[in-house]
C-alpha cells in the first residue's frame, strides 16, 4: 500500500469498515464543529442548502464502489420521490469529496445524517435502512396529507 497517498489510505479505510458495518448500526450524534461557511467543498454546501430549507433532511455519505451504498441509493431515491417537496434527500460521494468526509467526520460507509426542519443534527445510522426506517426518521408519513 506504500503507493497510495494518504487521502487513498483514509478513502479505502472508510470502505473496508464500510463494509464490515453494513449491517447497520445507529451512532450517537456527536456535536460537530461549525460547517465552515467559506467551505469550497460543493457536497458541504449542498448539504448547508438543504438543511437551510426548512424541511428535514436525509444526507446519505456512501461511494460507488461501496455495494451497500448502492443499494441504500436504491432506497433513497424511492424515499426522494415519495416525500417529494417535503424533505431533502441527498447522496455524496465521499470519493469524489474528501473534505466533505471531513468536515462532517463520516468513518464508516455507508452512513445516513438525519437533520430536522431547523437544521439540527437529530441522528446517524451506519449501513442500511428501509424505505419506511428514512421517512420514520425524518418525522413523515409515508403519504402527504
């Protein structure tokens, strides 16, 4: 591995607990430092964007090469389309955006940040949810109404 740079090191660690974790485990929500507002990251800020909306908010951290990522992106694209103009819902790709991983000290892949309406952190899960888990979680009925 002496020829992987750091960044490669801490991306491939991330997935290898990834994958060990995939069956699932809820996290404390630790408190994080301020998301820096002057972040050049564009996964922080879509991510700041949405949790500005008013509307809770579901940010799944996973990479493509992850199979359990793939298969929650399954989940939350159906999440997406049923809570549609009533929650956020958001992939990164924490390959393809290290500072994001950072700055919001994602570990393990792949992992679900919940936030309320007011932007608040209200929870964490490492690995897979069901369809129902994500809405119960964001406080939504599965129909509007």
């Amino acid at each position: 591995m002496s020829h992987l740079n750091n960044m490669s090191r801490q991306f491939l660690a991330v997935v290898l607990l990834g994958i060990l974790t995939a069956c699932g485990n809820d996290i404390s929500t630790a408190t994080l430092p301020d998301v820096k507002l002057t972040s050049t990251s564009p996964a922080v800020k879509l991510v700041q964007n949405a949790v500005a909306s008013g509307l809770p908010t579901i940010v799944e951290f996973g990479a493509v090469g992850c199979a359990s990522c793939r298969e929650m992106k399954i989940v939350l694209d159906s999440v997406a389309q049923h809570t549609q103009g009533r929650a956020n819902v958001l992939n990164i790709d924490i390959s393809k955006d290290f500072e994001a991983q950072d700055i919001y000290q994602i570990r393990l892949i792949p992992t679900q940040v919940f936030f309320d309406a007011h932007g608040h952190e209200i929870g964490r899960h490492m690995g897979i949810l069901t369809e129902a888990e994500v809405i119960a979680r964001l406080g939504l009925s599965a129909t509007p109404g």
